[in-house]
C-alpha cells in the first residue's frame, strides 16, 4: 500500500489519534481484513484531516473491495493535499474510468503513465489515433495480449468510421464516397446496392486502383464469372504486379472453363506471391483439369507443407486422393482420404467426388 512504510517511520508528525488508526488500517489490511481497514483509515481521516496519506489508503482500500466510486473522494482529497502522490494519481485514474468518466481519468492516467488504461479512456472520448499510438506501444511490450488486441481492433475501427462518416459528409458524391459505400453494402451482403456505388466510383474515376478488383468480387459472389472476369482482367491491366487480381482472375477463367487460360494467370499469381494457399489450390485444379496430374499434385503437396488444418488443406488431400487412385497407388489414395476425412470433420466441405 502506498505510503505506509513511510507513515510507520514518521508517525511522531501525526496526531497520536490518527496514528492508532493508521496502525489499525495497515494491520487490518495484512490481514485482508478490508472492511475493517476501510473503519479505520476513514476514522484516521476524521482525526486527522489533513494527513493526505490517510485519505490515499482510505481510497486505496475501496479499490480493493472494487467499491471504485467510494474510492474517487478520498483519492481526489489526498491529491488536493499532495498533488505529487504519483501512485494515487493512478488509482483516481483507474477509479473514474471504471465509472465512466474517461475525461476526467485522462490527465491522472497520463500523469502514472498508465498507457494500456490512458488508451481506453483516449478510445471513450474519441481520441482514436492517440488510443492507437498508445496501444501499438503496450503491444510491443506484450505482443498477443487479448485485452489489447482488442481494443487496437476497436479504436482502429471507430477511427475508420470517423474518418468514412467525414468523407461521406463532406464530399458526398465522390468517387470515394461511392467506394466506401460500395464497401459497406459488400460486407452487408447487400450486392445490387454495392454493385451500383462501385459503378458510380468507376464512372467518376476508372483509374482508382482496387475499384475493378471490388466490383468483380461482387459479380463473384453472384456467379456473374463473365463480368467477374472483366473486372477482373481491367485490374491487371491497372496493377500488373496485383498478385489477388492475377488470382481473381485466374479463378473466374477457371469458373468458365478456360482452363489453360486460367492456369497461365494462377501460374502468374503464384510468381507475384510465392506460396498463397489458395493459389496454390486453384493451380492444382487447373493443371489437374489441364491433364497436368504432375503439377497438380506438385502444387497441392506443396500447400500442405503451408496449410496443415484448414479447409483448403483438406481439399487438398481430396485432390491428392484422385490422382493417386488413378496411378493405382490404393495405399497412398487412401491415406489421403483418412486426411481428408480428419480435415473435413473439423471444416465441413462439400464433397466433390474423385475423378
């Protein structure tokens, strides 16, 4: 506890009163005894009004029994006394965040240099890109902290919200605009809407890199794999190093059965990208649906090197399966299957049948 160790030692400058009391406090406090402590540093307190270490310990113990609104008085009284009590400037802090007033708790959070809890309050007054200053700096120090995973994720959010709503508002009928509106319908699932503002943006500016590529995942979604293809195409053409356009191609040719087409742009993706399963995966379908069953089976072992559980790496084995079992290596075929199987318990796929 704070101070008391120093109380101990200086007691002969507090009234005797006072220091029976914080006697009394600190034993009680050793013996968990919160309740009993919280009596007697309030009656410390009351015998000693101005002995700031009193009111910080008072507080100090409402923070232990997480009775935090008890605790802002005392504490804002011993910081009247001593401002330069560093430690109570941090339980204020904490004190008036847990109760909503993030404001307030600000300048004593900044003042401990309690940076975790100064990002919370900065997120609960909007200040979302010092929140994300502070946060970025407490990860560093604990990298895969849930609670700051958290709220990074969360202030970088609201900050992107802030910063779309004064797009919006601003300039509402900006090709951005229309892009960001377009965003959003997508992740809605709301695809004629987001087909229209993606339109729009094309419309005021066709050289906006990612337009093309956005539209033609909403066509993808709706199997529209023609018009996916030409949007897809148009964003090769703006960004020859895009490895995702070269692959969203790749993928809308395949769905069309332009299969050598497709895997000339799969094999260009993976050169752009080096070891993306998903390419990889595509690559072997094409090749495989190429006559290519070397490649094929070259690609998919090598995404199962990269991806051991996931749906794709079960697929991969599926494929795997098929080339085997045409090559007559039952054996190999059906360790692939068990794979297979192991896989698609955990990550549910429809079952194409082997060819």
């Amino acid at each position: 506890m704070h101070g008391l160790l120093a109380l101990l030692l200086a007691f002969q400058s507090v009234s005797p009163e006072a220091a029976e009391h914080m006697k009394a406090g600190v034993e009680a406090h050793r013996q968990k005894q919160f309740e009993t402590a919280i009596a007697e540093f309030k009656k410390a307190t009351e015998s000693d009004p101005t002995l700031a270490e009193a009111f910080a310990d008072l507080g100090e113990e409402y923070m232990q029994v997480h009775n935090y609104g008890a605790a802002i008085a005392p504490l804002k009284r011993a910081l009247e006394l001593n401002p330069d009590l560093d430690e109570v400037h941090l339980q204020l802090g904490y004190a008036l965040l847990s109760q909503g007033y993030p404001a307030e708790a600000m300048p004593h959070l900044e003042r401990a240099h309690a940076v975790e809890a100064l990002a919370i309050a900065q997120i609960e007054t909007g200040h979302y890109q010092e929140a994300i200053v502070n946060l970025s700096a407490a990860l560093a120090k604990h990298p895969g902290e849930p609670d700051l995973l958290y709220y990074l994720g969360r202030a970088s959010g609201l900050l992107s919200k802030q910063s779309i709503d004064t797009l919006i508002a601003a300039y509402p009928d900006s090709a951005r605009t229309h892009q960001a509106m377009g965003e959003n319908y997508f992740v809605l699932r709301q695809m004629p809407q987001a087909e229209n503002e993606y339109q729009a943006a094309l419309k005021e500016r066709p050289d906006i890199p990612g337009l093309h590529l956005e539209l033609g995942l909403v066509y993808a979604g709706a199997a529209q794999w023609p018009k996916a293809e030409e949007e897809f195409r148009a964003e090769t053409k703006l960004q020859p190093g895009n490895a995702e356009a070269s692959y969203r191609l790749g993928t809308a040719l395949l769905e069309q059965g332009k299969v050598h087409e497709a895997r000339q742009e799969l094999e260009r993706a993976d050169r752009l990208r080096p070891d993306m399963p998903e390419t990889l995966y595509s690559l072997g379908k094409a090749a495989m649906l190429d006559g290519d069953t070397a490649a094929a089976e070259q690609a998919w072992t090598h995404l199962l090197s990269i991806e051991k559980d996931s749906s794709l790496a079960a697929q991969a084995h599926f494929g795997l399966a098929g080339i085997y079992r045409k090559q007559g290596k039952t054996s190999q075929a059906a360790n692939e299957m068990q794979e297979f199987r192991k896989l698609q318990k955990s990550n549910p796929q429809p079952e194409d049948k082997p060819k």
